[in-house]
C-alpha cells in the first residue's frame, strides 16, 4: 500500500515519456494526481503496515504533509494542463526535440510531465521514509527532479535560478549528509545504541546519545534541510528558483517541496525531543523562525516583481511555521494548521500570478494595473489571496497565526511575540501596497492590446485556484474533525 | 598503518592549500582527483590490518568515481568550455592562502573543541575532514568560473567523505551514500557541457551583473522582470 505512493507516479512518469500525443500525456498526468490523491485519502481509512523491517512507516505527521502535497499536485496539474496547451500553441513549430535516445524523440513537455511525476514521487518519499538515509536520498531526489522544471522556459534567467537552486540546495543536502554522520557519532561505539540511521530506533533509545554529538548533528540539519526549506539567511535560492519557474511549479515548490524539506527537520526534533534536548532545537527553530520573517519583511517591502513577493511570503510563513514549532505546546498544532492552509493560500496565489503573467507578459507590479477590468475572476482571486496570505480573518492563515501568537504570550515569550505582531503587520501593509495597485486602476489600451489575444480565463485555469481559495476560507471558519484529529496527532509527535 | 594513515591527511591538507593558490584549472583538476584517491583509500587504511570485503568494495567505487571518472568528465567539459585559467576570482590569490591558514587553525581548534569520542581515530582526521570541508566551501564562494566552483563543490564533498570514513562510520550505510552526492557533480558538469556555463553568470550579460538578485536599483528591475 504505501510503495504505492512512490511506484504510480514513477511508473506514469515512465509512460509519460514514451507517449507522443500531448493530450494524452496531459491527461496522463491530470489522473496520475486524481489517482495520488485517492491513495492518499483511501490511507486514511485503512491501517498500513510498515514496509521492509522500518525503513517505510506511514505515520501522522507524513501522512499530513504526504496529503497536502498530493492534494496541491492534483490541483497543479489540472492548472498545468491549460498552461501546457498554451504553451505549446506559443512555441509551435519550434517544439524541436529535448534529447534523442537511440530511436525515440522526447519533446520538452515529455521530459517536463516526467519530471514532474518523479517531483511527486520522491516528494511521497520523503513524507514516509523512516531511514534517515533514505530520507536523505529522496530529498537529494526531490532537487535533481525539480531542477528541469525550473528550467522549463529555457532562457538566461532561468538557467540562472536552476544552477543557483542546483548549487545551494546541494551544498545544503551535503551538509545534511554531514549531520546523519554525526548523528551516528552520537550513538556509543560499543554498538549498543540505537539500530543504524532507523528514525524509531532512535527515538527509542535516544536516551543512550551524547547530547553534545546530537546538538551538533540538529545544528547541521536545520542547516542542510533548511536551505531547501527556505529559512534565512539559507533562502537566497527561492526567489530565483520561485520566480522564473512556470507558475503551477512554483506552486508545487512553495506549497509541497518546502513542507517535505521541513518535515525533514521535524524527523531530527523527534530525536532531540526525545533525548530529553527539546529546549535546545525549539531555540534554534525560534531564531531561524524570526530570521525569516524578519528577512522576508525587508525584501517584501518595495518588491517589483510579484511573483519573487509570493516567493518570500514563502519565507516568511516557512519563518512562521519553524517559529510555532519553537514554541512548543499547542503552538505546534499551530504550526502544522499553518502548514496546511499556506499550502493552500500559496498554491492559489501562484496560479492567479501565472494567469496575471500570462495575460501581462510581465511579472514588474509596475506594469500590471487594473486587473479586476481586464480578468475579473483572477483580480478577485488575487485581492481575496491578498487578504488570506496575510492573516486577515476570516482565513485560515488568521486562525493559525493567532494559534502560535496566543501561545507566545501563554510560554513568556513577550519581546517574540512583538516582534512577530511588528513584521507581520509591516509586511501586510507592503503587500497590501502591492496587490491592490495591481488589481485597481484602468489599464492604458495601447499597451496591452497585444497580449490581450493570448490568454483567456479558462476553466482550468481559474477553477483550481478557486477551489484552493474556497478551501482556505472554509477552514477559517470551521476545522472538520478528521483534519483536527490529524493535525493533534501530528503536532504530538513534535511536542505539541 | 598509522603512519601511513597520517601521511594520507597531510598529504589531503596540502591539496587543499594547493587548490587555494593554482588558477590553472587543468591542474586543480588533478589535484581533485588526487584528492578523491586518497579520500577513496582512507576508510581501507583506518579500517586497521584485516578490513571487511565492503569496505573494499565502498572505497574502489568512490576511487572509481572521484578519481576517475569526474576527472575525465571534467577535463572534458573544461575543453568544451574553453576555460584554462581562473583569472580574476572574487578573492585573490594571496588572499586565499591567509583565509586558507586561518581555516586550518580554525580546523584544529574546533576538533579540538569537539566532545570526547569513543572510538580510535587518527589525530588528524577530524580536523583534516573539517579542514577540507571548509575550502571547498570557500572555492565555491570565491570562485567566478563554474568549473572551479563545482571544483569546489567536490573538495567540500570529499571533505565529508573523509570524515565518514575517518571515523569508521563504514558499516553503516552513510559513507556509501556519500557516493551519492557525486550524482550532483555529474549534474553540474553536464550543465557546463550541456548549456555552456562557463562564468557564473558574468559574461553571458555583463551590462547586468548577476541579473536575478534584489539588490540592484529600481529601473533595471522593471526592465528585466518584463523579460
């Protein structure tokens, strides 16, 4: 049941490469998602064993992370099938072949839905590996899949941001590498410790660990899988990456890849908890938290590029999260509703952006005035998603940021809690300078009257984000109970 | 044995002082894959008089890989590329050797500074492996030319390589994985084959610099995020 996860993907991945028919292939990855996401639903109602003696375990905390990302890859590749469509339209007759293998051709959308497919699969990976080599190796996967998606529009730019996202990400997946090392160092010589790199095996014995071995080891792993989870000063990737990359990947990026890579941390703090240092890693999650915000905060300001704003809105919640896991207690259950609702917000965020950019043809907020008259839809999508990343009720964002705030105050932590009250509400009035400019106004006529032919609102182009918008809004107002229970469970295992 | 297993680090640390000063990158190539053959032999000569057949195995695919097939991949890209010297890096050349020194004082203080370890390592071998981590992520940063940044970002591999496999971490399944992180050297050399990198950046545009960053005034970035 739970190879499932990682074996659909792959195996559509593989036939996504040998199939020559575009529509075909769209609507290979469309039910690839549709498939992924009843997996995971179905998992919830049935018991799933362990796979080969531990080294896959479905527990509370992949399952949350496991859904959310399933979820936003079903809704991305239903926004990526209009986008695709577009895109080869645009690019007709120059739609050469990526690479040649012996007497196959495979185009560059082949190669582009295979390694989105592979993203989904070790992204899965991930979420249920109980190896800490295993995990290891997935999010070292995760990178070299999404590298070519990046890369998808083929110009300077985004060969930049791939080769920056390539050479930062893998220095910090070294020195993960270099902290799964250390960790065994932790471990007594006489073999009487826990059982190699096997994430229960240490949480059970955790006891028997040199602390100062295993302080070292969380330092190098906040580090490492925090690069890849965008906290400052490690973050300097994620715009590049966010803003050149196609809009449903940035999605995907945002809302999954950076969840996975901080579930990769929370696997290490179940150890440290565990061996009773808990105080030691929820201050290093706190510092890192309040970096972010604060980083994010100074680059949002005066941001000319919106989708690079959405990118360190991504910081920032990423600070929010590693912030209410700092805290501990019911902060964490904060945390992992966070998580899910920035999921959301962000997938929807993207998408509008990537209807904006296509209607536009330019990501400068100087340039996109008057949204709402030439893309209503989209220029509602945008204001309600102003108003939802940054808090306001009646969102969900609201409910999980009040969450860790109220649990600033209960634990003492009076200087954080106001400087997590300032930044948030600096960066609400830079964002808000930004979207709204963009959405109000009246566009002057000559100047779009060229892109205007290429983009329509399309169904599929404005129905997932909608669908994200709707969801973020219902969970505001009411938490259902199986999501509440999956939250709790998950938020226990991280000292919530 | 143990001498034999000191000379090793000392001569990986000497590499590592080498790299510093050479801007000519054939050189600082085989340099490199010196380097991943003595890293490659360390876990064999620290595993002591009669080491286990996997540990053999282990240390002749990562010389395989680290001693010869990334430099070959390397020296031929560096063709492709057409780049024989790094000439004007972010940090000079003298400058890299005083930086290089602080990083081995710092090296020794640190492992210095490390908790008590319960097992029999050589004296060297932390600070070597810390050592070596710390100027390959100084190559990284202070080089311009991409070859010699992924040439930096083998260096900082190896460095922890050797750790692992100073430690006798080898039946554990993690130095193995350390091969794995030369998967992202092949990516990176196929991206300068591949694509052309050869600066980082600087010259496919030189009116503006490092194109993709926040810190440059307002007009450049309207202009370039309508591209």
């Amino acid at each position: 049941m739970i190879l499932f996860f990682v074996l659909v993907p792959v195996l559509s991945a593989l036939a996504a490469l040998f199939i020559r028919s575009n529509k075909l292939r769209r609507a290979l990855l469309v039910t690839t998602g549709a498939i992924h996401l009843g997996l995971v639903i179905t998992s919830f109602f049935v018991e799933t064993a362990e796979l080969f003696d531990g080294w896959l375990v479905f527990d509370a905390p992949g399952r949350l992370f496991l859904s959310i990302t399933s979820f936003l890859f079903f809704m991305a590749s239903m926004y990526a099938v209009n986008y695709l469509a577009r895109d080869s339209r645009h690019h007709h007759g120059s739609a050469t072949s990526e690479f040649t293998l012996r007497f196959f051709e495979f185009s560059r959308e082949a190669v582009f839905t295979t390694c989105m497919l592979l993203f989904l699969s070790t992204m899965s990976l991930v979420t249920i590996s109980h190896h800490l080599g295993l995990l290891w190796v997935a999010m070292e996967a995760t990178t070299l899949a999404s590298a070519p998606l990046i890369y998808f529009h083929r110009n300077n730019f985004s060969l930049e941001a791939t080769w920056k996202y390539l050479l930062i990400c893998s220095v910090g997946i070294g020195l993960a590498l270099f902290g799964n090392m250390l960790l065994l160092v932790a471990c007594p010589a006489d073999g009487s410790g826990p059982m190699h790199l096997m994430l229960n095996s240490f949480i059970d014995d955790a006891s028997l660990l040199q602390p100062q071995w295993l302080k070292m080891a969380f330092i190098f792993f906040i580090v490492g899988y925090g690069t890849k989870m965008g906290l400052a000063p490690l973050h300097t990737w994620l715009p590049d990456a966010h803003s050149e990359a196609p809009s449903f990947v940035s999605a995907l990026l945002s809302g999954a890849l950076l969840n996975c890579a901080f579930l990769g941390i929370l696997r290490i703090h179940q150890i440290c908890i565990a061996a009773g240092l808990a105080y030691f890693s929820q201050e290093l999650f706190r510092i890192f938290g309040m970096g972010s915000l604060f980083f994010a905060a100074v680059f949002i300001i005066k941001q000319k590029d919106y989708k690079r704003m959405l990118a360190y809105s991504s910081v920032e919640h990423m600070g929010i999260i590693a912030l209410g896991v700092g805290l501990g207690g019911e902060a964490v259950f904060g945390s992992m509703l966070h998580a899910v609702n920035h999921s959301l917000t962000k997938g929807m965020l993207f998408m509008v952006a990537g209807n904006i950019l296509a209607f536009y043809g330019t990501r400068s907020t100087d340039d996109v005035v008057g949204v709402y008259k030439r893309l209503w839809f989209s220029g509602l999508l945008w204001t309600m998603g102003f108003f939802a990343i940054t808090g306001t009720p009646p969102f969900g964002l609201f409910i999980s940021e009040f969450i860790i705030l109220k649990n600033a105050f209960i634990s003492g932590y009076f200087i954080t809690a106001a400087f997590y009250l300032i930044l948030l509400s600096v960066i609400f009035i830079a964002m808000g300078v930004i979207f709204l400019n963009m959405v109000q106004g009246s566009p002057h006529e000559p100047k779009d009257a060229k892109p205007h032919v290429l983009f329509r609102e399309r169904f599929f182009s404005v129905f997932p984000p909608a669908v994200l918008c709707a969801l973020t809004l219902v969970l505001g107002v009411y938490i259902p109970d199986f999501l509440r229970d999956a939250l709790a469970t998950a938020a226990k295992s991280f000292g919530g | 044995m143990e001498e034999l297993r000191e000379l090793a680090m000392v001569l990986l640390m000497l590499i590592n002082m080498l790299l510093l000063v050479s801007s000519r990158i054939r050189y600082c190539i085989r340099l490199v894959a010196i380097q991943g053959f003595l890293v490659g032999i360390v876990p064999v000569i620290a595993a002591g008089s009669s080491p286990e057949i996997s540990v053999f195995l282990t240390a002749v695919s990562a010389i395989a890989v680290k001693c010869v097939l990334l430099p070959i991949l390397l020296s031929r890209s560096q063709i492709t590329a057409d780049v024989r010297r790094e000439v004007d890096p972010f940090v000079s050349y003298s400058a890299s050797i005083i930086i290089g020194i602080i990083c081995l004082v710092l090296s020794f203080w640190m492992a210095d500074k490390l908790p008590v370890m319960e097992r029999n390592v050589s004296p060297v071998a932390v600070p070597g492996a810390i050592f070596t981590i710390l100027i390959g992520l100084f190559l990284i940063v202070s080089r311009r030319i991409a070859l010699t940044q992924v040439l930096g970002y083998l260096v900082f591999e190896n460095g922890i390589y050797l750790f692992g496999g100073a430690l006798l971490l080898e039946n554990s399944f993690v130095v193995e994985l350390g091969i794995l992180l030369d998967v992202f050297v092949l990516v990176f050399v196929m991206g300068i084959a591949v694509f052309h990198i050869s600066h980082e950046f600087n010259h496919i545009n030189t009116d503006r610099l490092s194109s993709l960053s926040d810190w440059i005034d307002d007009e450049n970035v309207s202009e370039e995020a309508g591209k």
